[in-house]
C-alpha cells in the first residue's frame, strides 16, 4: 500500500485558472494513456470540465458546499454531500457551477473497457482484495492501514495497484471514522 496525505501532493494548476488537482495516483504512471487515475480537485471557480473520452468518471464532494455539474440535454446534477458520489461519462462537454464557493472533490477515472470503478462511503474495515486496485481516503476520525499498521486521519489515505495484491485491510480506529473507498478492478 502507499500512504499519501493530500496535503503534502503537488498541485497542478488547471489550464483554465479555475482549480488544481492533486494527483493521489495513475496507473501505469506518467501514461497519457492511463488505465486508471485518482485525484483531489480543488475548484476555484465554475467553468467547463476538461473532456474525456473513453473514460468513465466518479466525482466525490470532500469539502465545501457543493458543486452544480450541468450537460444540457444529459444531466443537471447538484452535488452537496460530502462522500456521496457521482458517476458520469468523460465524453461528455460538461459545466460545473459553484453555488456557494469553492470546494474539494475526489476524482476517480478509468480507462472505459479496461477498468470499472465504485466509490462508496464506508465506516466499516474495508478488505484489501488481490487482483483489483483501490484507493481508502479518510473523510473524519482515525483508520489504520494493515500490513503496516499505519494511521490514516482526514485528508490523508492509501492506494494499491491491481498487480501488487497486498492483502490486508483498512479498519476504523474511532467511534467517528468515515473514508471513501475506491475499489477498482480490470476488465480481463
């Protein structure tokens, strides 16, 4: 498993000025091709959403009040509950509006044919499963990351690939613990 804190990864500012992602991992690395991809966007402000086609997309609100998504004949989509995702098409020409303010969102793409993804958000142990890759993010309280016994606390999380199968598990530690799970699993 490799252990990340949001707040120590480096943020790429968008191209349109409007926000910056934190990319917590992508696999294969450095591919423009990738299979999958998980990231923490910071939106600054509305605008379009960068297009991407043959990727499926799940955005996730973190923080803030929320975050409008909008394609017109398609969805009109008001996001405003911290951990409840939202799947949609990376093809699609979407806007996104901020209501009221900026706000934190997890992003979690994969390569349409080659990954499937699900997002929920859990306060049980979440099991680490061979052959699928996944992300834990906490959202409050304390979780710890076996084999490692590592403490994980808001804002800070792990990830694993498909092909490393680490086994193990990430389990509450406090009463209060709330993490999103990714679980990501190739296509074969």
């Amino acid at each position: 498993m490799h252990r990340f804190d949001v707040e120590t990864l480096p943020a790429g500012r968008w191209r349109n000025g409007g926000g910056a992602t934190r990319e917590i991992a992508s696999r294969p690395a450095g591919a423009d091709d990738f299979g999958w991809r998980a990231s923490v966007a910071d939106i600054g402000r509305g605008g379009p959403f960068s297009e991407f086609p043959g990727v499926d997309r799940t955005l996730t609100l973190l923080s803030g009040d929320g975050v409008r998504l909008r394609c017109p004949g398609v969805f009109d989509r008001l996001l405003t509950g911290v951990g409840e995702p939202f799947g949609f098409s990376g093809d699609l020409a979407l806007d996104a509006e901020l209501p009221s303010g900026p706000c934190r969102v997890l992003n979690l793409m994969v390569r349409r044919g080659r990954w499937t993804a699900r997002v929920d958000r859990s306060d049980r142990t979440v099991e680490v499963l061979p052959g699928r890759a996944g992300v834990v993010y906490a959202l409050r309280g304390s979780w710890r990351a076996d084999p490692y016994h590592t403490v994980l606390t808001a804002g800070q999380g792990v990830w694993w690939d498909a092909d490393e199968a680490p086994g193990g598990a990430v389990a509450p530690l406090s009463p209060d613990a709330v993490a999103l799970w990714a679980d990501v699993t190739p296509l074969r």
